[in-house]
C-alpha cells in the first residue's frame, strides 16, 4: 500500500509531466497530457 507521501509525489509529478506535454503539443501528446493532469488533481481529491 502506497503512503501518502508518495502519492502527493506521483501526483506533482503526474501534473507537472501533463503541463510540459501540453507546452509542446502535438495530438496524442495533448490527450496524454490532459490525462496525466487529471491523474495528478485525482490524487489531491
């Protein structure tokens, strides 16, 4: 089982990852961004 610690990392960097896909977009790259993005803000929740 994960601990919390780990989860919040693997979101910041599943948020940050999804932004610098985004930044340099192509199509598959852009929906594997959003969700990236969407994994991370899960994770918070």
């Amino acid at each position: 089982m994960k601990s919390n610690n780990t989860n919040l990392a693997i979101g910041i960097i599943a948020i940050i990852a999804g932004i610098l896909v985004i930044v340099f977009p192509n199509i598959v790259a852009y929906v594997i961004g959003l969700v990236l993005i969407a994994y991370g803000v899960l994770n918070f929740l």
